[in-house]
C-alpha cells in the first residue's frame, strides 16, 4: 500500500474511533452531579424574628474584596437545604461588577444562593438557583454609595424569596426555589469564589446564617421589588 493509502486508512479509522467515542473539549469543566439528600433534617421550622433565634453561624468580620471569607474555613460545615435566611451590615464605597455579598454554591451559577449588585450598578439582584434554573428578586439603587444598612435575605421551605433592608421588606418572590440538600463547598462572603473580580468594595459585617426563614421585628412594606424566574 502507498504512504498516501496508509494515511488516507489511518484517517478514516481515526474518524471511526472519533464517532464512537467522541471526544469533547470545554474551556471548563462540566458542572458537577449534584447528591441530593432527598430526606431532609425534620419538618419545616415555622418563620420567627430574626433577633430571637440563634443563627447557624456568625461573625462579625469585616470582609470585603480584599478579604472575603468561604464560612465553611471558618467551620460552617453543616449542609444547608430547605429554608435559608443571610443577614450583614453592608457598606458599598465603590461600585464594582456585580459586587458579591455573598454567592454560596455547589459550582459557579449551579445550585447556588447568592445576593450582589447587577453589572456595574446600585442595583441588586438576589437569586436561587436549583441546579442552572434561577429565580430572582430585581431591586434598583439598592446599594446608596458610602452608606451603610442592614440587609436580610430570606428563602422559606417553599421558595418564597425576600429581601429586606433596615426592617423594611422591599421585594419579594413567591416563584422562588428552596435550597436542595446539596454540598455546597463555596460559602464565600465578599466576592465569588471563580469570578474573583466580582468582589465587594466596601465593608461586610456583623454576618449572620440561618437554616430557617427568619423575619424581620415590625417590618415595614415598600413597593418596588420585581420577582422573576
């Protein structure tokens, strides 16, 4: 056989090999399979105010770009699921692209709860995910540059999403997804933990973790919050 039949043979059975065992190449790796706990912990724990239950976890920080925080470093290993509520007292001195409060996540955008400002604005957007399915809550000039408050978001068993800012519920969803039982080896405050140039330019304290849905005492109700999936 001449060279030009051999390699004409060889490339016919390279594109065999290719068709029954393909190989595909990504710029990332796949998304890992979620183990979801299909059992969860107990029933359902009622909503209560935040100020008389003790939080899953603490601190009083400060974090920000320069200093984020995974919680599960500083001993927040236990698995959240179902509800969830996250409070901190946030200062924003600059605006950053999509500026991180927090994002806790199985892997970037996948299974994942997580509260920042929207591109390079003072606008807000906090999202559940379950697996790459988002609902969001949409807040426009959330964030008021060099001014501190307190924020709380909340997700109750069913997937309601709240948010609110210094007792004043501002927006809500009822479409939202309740976290599923999953691992979640990113629990970073202050920034994400693969898009690092999302960090928060400001100050982060007084960080507070629920596994339940928690209130805010006298609440108050503003108009403005779009909830969206």
């Amino acid at each position: 056989m001449s060279k030009s039949g051999a390699a004409f043979c060889c490339a016919i059975f390279a594109g065999v090999v290719h068709y029954l065992n393909p190989v595909v190449f990504f710029d990332e790796a796949l998304p890992p399979v979620p183990h979801v706990v299909k059992d969860t912990p107990g029933p359902a724990k009622e909503p209560v105010p935040w100020n008389t239950t003790r939080p899953l976890f603490e601190s009083s920080g400060p974090f920000n770009e320069d200093n984020p925080v995974n919680l599960v470093d500083e001993g927040e290993t236990e698995r959240l699921g179902g509800a969830f509520s996250f409070m901190a007292t946030y200062q924003m001195d600059d605006v950053n692209e999509f500026s991180r409060i927090f994002d806790f996540s199985l892997y970037p955008d996948w299974e994942s709860v997580s509260a920042g400002s929207f591109y390079k604005s003072c606008d807000l957007v906090f999202t559940t995910m379950e697996k790459d399915n988002a609902a969001e809550i949409y807040l426009r000039d959330f964030f008021k540059v060099g001014k501190e408050a307190t924020a709380l978001f909340t997700v109750s068993a069913t997937g309601r999403m709240s948010v609110y800012r210094d007792s004043v519920l501002l927006g809500e969803n009822v479409m939202g997804y309740p976290l599923n039982y999953v691992e979640r080896p990113h629990l970073v405050v202050g920034n994400h933990h693969a898009k690092t140039h999302q960090g928060f330019r400001g100050t982060l304290r007084d960080i507070k973790v629920w596994d339940q849905e928690v209130t805010w005492p006298e609440e108050k109700r503003a108009r403005g919050g779009k909830g969206r999936r």
